[in-house]
C-alpha cells in the first residue's frame, strides 16, 4: 500500500467519524468538535487523493486547497463558539432537542 | 471594449458590497449611508450587466489576470444575470425597508448593515464563480454572514435558529468539500470548463457528484435536510428572511443546476434523477402540509419556501435531455426568479404585520385588511406567484414545466406542480381570510406602519407579476446566452 493510499483511506475513515460524531451527540460542542474531526480528514483525502505515483514532486493545489480550507474552518469554528457561548448565557441550553438534526 | 465593461460591471457586483461590509462594520454609526450607497451602485451594476450580456452575449473575467485552470474565471451568462439582477432588485428593496424597519433600533441596525452586505457580495460571487473550490468559499461566506443575521436580534429563538442552521451548514460544507477533494483527486482541475471536458460516468464522478448534491441539499434546505429553514428564517429581521428565502437557498440549487448539468451533465443515471424529481414532490407535499398546520405568519411563510424549493428539483428529471427539457429549464429557473421576488415580498409584509400588531399570529389579524390594505394587498399578489396563477411569474413558470412534464410523457410531475398549487391556494388562503374578517367587539390595536414601506412591499410583490406580464425578453435572454447540455441523451 503507497503512503497516498493509505493517507487517502485514513481520510475517508476520519470523515466518517466526524460526520458519525455531528449526527449522533447532543451537546453542541461536541457537534462543533466532530465537525473539525471530519475537516481534517478531508484534507488528508484532498492530498493523498491527488498524489501522482511515482512522483516525488506534489502537486501544489491541493496544499493550497488545504491551507484556505484551514482559514475557513478556523473561522467557522471560531463563530461557532461564541454562538454557542451566547446560546448558553441566554439560555442555558447545550443542546438542541429535535430528533434527526446533525 | 465590451469585455472590459463586462468585467467592471462584474468587478463591481463582488467589489462594492465586500468594500460597503468593512465601511459599515468600522464607522457603525453611518451604516445605513453605507447600505444605501452600495446599494444603489450594484443595482446600476446590475442592470449593466444585463444590459451587457443581452447585446454582446456571455462576459468572462479571469481573476487577477490569471486564466484557468491555474486562475479563477468568472463568467456572467443568462442564467446568471438573470439571478444577479433578481438578488439585485430584492437587496435593494430589503436595504430601503431595513431602514424604515430597524430605525429604533440603533445598535441592531449597526450589527445588520455589514453582515447583509456580505451576503450580498458572497451571493454574487456564487452566481458569477465558475470554479468548485471558489463556490465553496463562497458558500461558506453566504452560511457564515446567512447564520449572523439569523442571530443579529440576540433572542433565545434566533440564537437557537442560527445555531441549527450552523449545524447543518457545517454538515453541508464537510461533504461538499470531500466531493470537491474526490473531483481534484479523479479529474486534477476545478475549473468547470476543464472538468466538464475531463469528467466521464465512473465511480468518482458519482461519488463527487453524489457528495457536493448532499452537502447543496443542507445549505439550500432541500428535503430531508430542510429542517433548520424555518426556524432561521422566521427568527431572522425581516430585510434578512427576505434575502435569505428569497436568494440564499435558491443559490445552493443554482450551484446545484450548474454541477448537474453544465460540469456533470453525462454522468447522472435516470434513476439518480428521478430520485431528485421524487425527493422535491416530498419536499412540495411536507413544506405545503406544515405550512397550513402553522399558527405564525412568518413559520408558514417559511415552510412554504420548504414547498417552493420542491419544485426546482423537478428541473433534474424534467430536463434530462428529451423532448421539452428547454422548456423544464427555463420554467425551473423562472420558478426561482419569481419566487424570489413573492417571497421576499411575503417576508417583508409579515415584517410590516408584525411592527402593526406586535405579534404575527395568523389567527388573530382580523381587520389587516382594513388597517394595512396596501400590505394585505402585496400579500395576496405575491400569492398568486405561489399558487401559480395567472398572470403571475409563477404561471409562466408552471405552465412551461407543465408542457415539458407532458412533452417527455412524465405526466405524474404535471401531477406534482398542479396538486402543490392547490396546496398553496390553502395556505395563501388561510392567511387572507383572517385578514379580510372583521374585528370583533373589541377594535385591535393597529400600530401606523410607513407608508412608503407598505408601497415597497407591494412594488416588490408586484415585480413577480412584471415577470409574468414581460416573460419573453427575460426567457431570451435566458434560453440564447446559457451554453448548459442537457444531458447524454441523444
């Protein structure tokens, strides 16, 4: 198994927790936390996946990709979090209740 | 030099909004100045662009100087202008209410002007961009500055409505990236004109596909994923639900059109879009139901978007190549345009009931119809847009769907688009009665709305109807300068 490979299965397994993790808990932070779980895992598939075999040289894209995909999900995150706090001030609630949401 | 206008009208649209956005957040105290100023300035870009596509055909601009597939390529067609200029026309109109709407409310007011015209500028973008990864920025742009406005008024029901709506944004944005990761990964470019050359039916392209269309499902609440809308949407300001119902779902579907049919258009199976067609008659038959069992205005507004995005999703099986796909096309797309503007007229009307009564129980606004006749009025013509009737831009937008349903012998989503418009007859219905029943002894208390807010509302409600009245020129534009391929279907 090249290194790509398993960098891209590994990816694909973390995604899959992630998104596993957003689905099943309750608590917010939890959801927030999985969330960032299954970013990381699409990285990973963004640059195994895209690896050519037999080159030494990686292609630049995918690193570029993945360098603005970081900002994003930093910044997502980071609003997330003071939604969640302001949630919790006014409301005390750390979930939401309602079946079925992710 | 038409390509330089193009690409200054189009530097415009994305420029002036995203320029207005930090004005407004750093002198909060001159934000409406801001607001109106920007706004005013993409609306006249807007129109220039239209203008300009019309006579001279599709506009591109390459990012910077840098072409594809190394650079970002924006490209202006008939789809996309037509959608600018609705967003355009829609936005404008929100700006001047949110004035009047929000003025006793300073420091709410300062919070929304810069947020909503982020929005505004990440919508442009989403409708110019011609690249996957850009629309993903893009998209996380409209959901992070769509979900601040949800929260801008701070009470347990918004902070509880943008909170879910992150969610299943964060949802949508986690498997519409993993589909872009498998597109680089199979095809090596992100550029739709490279990609739609390299792509062919394989694994790869349906597992992208398949990935980017779930994530679209929860950013543009398309059934099942539509649970997060309507409590968004009814707990945002009503300038912001106006934008957000109007235009920021529509343009997770307009992503969605372009993937389908411009990048992708040989690899979906029949059944694969018969399953889009079956999952839109679910969400019309849901969105429709719910909204007649609501007790609030703007929650039955809100789920009778749910029913309203339904039927774009009969575009997929409708347009698959055969007979009468044109026809599906151009219907879908007039759907949305028409929509945009009765809808955004509904969200500003139940704004405008909600400031004259203090609250929006659909029960009890006996006597609107004599205290806010104007108001009312807008309501029941927007309406029309909803039902489908004539001689609204929802007609002309069913009857063309109609004829392609029947031309391609899929005669069950005839069934779909007129059994949805009996539904809404119902629900539009429920709102008018009550509001054209006389108050009881005791007289309510109706607050004086502006007047000029009333006039907009109606003006905006009455732009749906243009649309139905004035079709050909819009169609034309739409049909002759959008190059998409309507499937692999000879």
């Amino acid at each position: 198994m090249s290194s790509a490979l398993l960098f891209t299965v590994c990816g694909a397994l973390i995604v899959a927790t992630g998104l596993y993790g957003l689905f099943v808990h309750r608590h917010i932070l939890r959801k927030i936390v999985a969330a960032n779980v299954g970013v990381g895992g699409v990285y990973l598939v963004l640059i195994g996946g895209s690896a050519v075999p037999g080159q030494t040289a990686a292609d630049p894209v995918p690193q570029a990709l993945t360098l603005t995909g970081i900002v994003i999900a930093v910044s997502i995150t980071a609003f997330a979090l003071a939604l969640l706090q302001n949630l919790h001030a006014r409301t005390g609630a750390r979930s939401l209740d309602g079946e079925g949401d992710p | 030099m038409s390509a330089a206008t193009g690409a200054a009208w189009m530097s415009a649209l994305v420029g002036i909004p995203l320029a207005g956005a930090v004005l407004a957040f750093l002198l909060p105290a001159r934000g409406t100045p801001i607001g109106f100023a920007a706004a005013a300035a993409v609306l006249i870009s807007s129109v220039g662009l239209v203008a300009e596509v019309a006579r001279h055909g599709i506009q591109e601009m390459a990012l910077g100087g840098w072409q594809a597939p190394l650079g970002i390529v924006w490209r202006a067609d008939g789809l996309a202008v037509l959608l600018l200029a609705m967003t355009a026309f829609v936005a404008a109109a929100a700006t001047v209410f949110a004035w009047t709407h929000m003025r006793g409310r300073a420091p709410e007011l300062a919070r929304f002007w810069p947020l909503f015209l982020f929005l505004w500028a990440a919508l442009n973008i989403v409708f110019l961009s011609r690249d996957v990864f850009h629309l993903y920025v893009a998209l996380e742009l409209s959901s992070l500055a769509a979900v601040a406005i949800v929260a801008v008024e701070g009470g347990a029901a918004a902070l509880r409505g943008a909170m879910r709506y992150l969610l299943f944004a964060l949802f949508g944005s986690l498997t519409y990236l993993l589909g872009v990761a498998v597109l680089y990964a199979g095809f090596g470019s992100l550029d739709f004109v490279y990609l739609a050359a390299a792509v062919e039916p394989s694994p790869a392209a349906g597992l992208a596909l398949g990935l980017m269309t779930a994530g679209l499902f929860a950013k543009g609440a398309l059934f099942p994923l539509h649970g997060w809308l309507p409590p968004a949407h009814s707990a945002a300001p009503a300038p912001g639900s106006a934008l957000l119902s109007g235009v920021v779902v529509m343009s997770a579907v307009y992503i969605l059109l372009r993937l389908w049919f411009e990048v992708f258009a040989a690899v979906p199976t029949e059944a694969a879009r018969q399953l889009l067609g079956a999952l839109g008659t679910l969400g019309v038959v849901w969105g429709s139901i719910l909204a007649l069992l609501q007790a609030r205005l703007k929650l039955l507004i809100a789920y009778s978007t749910v029913a309203q995005l339904g039927y774009l999703l009969l575009i997929f099986p409708l347009a698959a190549g055969g007979p009468g796909s044109t026809e599906a096309f151009s219907g879908g797309v007039y759907l949305a345009l028409a929509h945009g503007f009765a809808k955004a007229a509904m969200f500003l009307a139940a704004g405008l009931v909600l400031d004259a009564l203090g609250h929006d129980r659909i029960h009890d606004i006996q006597g609107a119809a004599h205290h806010m006749p104007i108001t009312v009025f807008a309501l029941a013509v927007a309406g029309l847009t909803l039902m489908g009737l004539p001689p609204s831009g929802g007609f002309t937008a069913k009857w063309l769907m109609l004829h392609a349903a029947l031309a391609s012998g899929q005669w069950w989503w005839a069934a779909v688009l007129l059994g949805g418009g009996l539904l809404a007859a119902v629900y539009v219905f429920r709102i008018l009665l009550p509001a054209f029943r006389q108050p009881g002894r005791q007289p309510l208390d109706f607050s004086p709305v502006p007047l000029g807010a009333e006039v907009l509302v109606l003006a905006l409600a009455a732009g749906s109807l243009v649309l139905g009245l004035a079709a050909a020129a819009p169609l034309r534009l739409l049909q002759t300068h959008t190059a998409l391929s309507f499937g692999a279907l000879p």
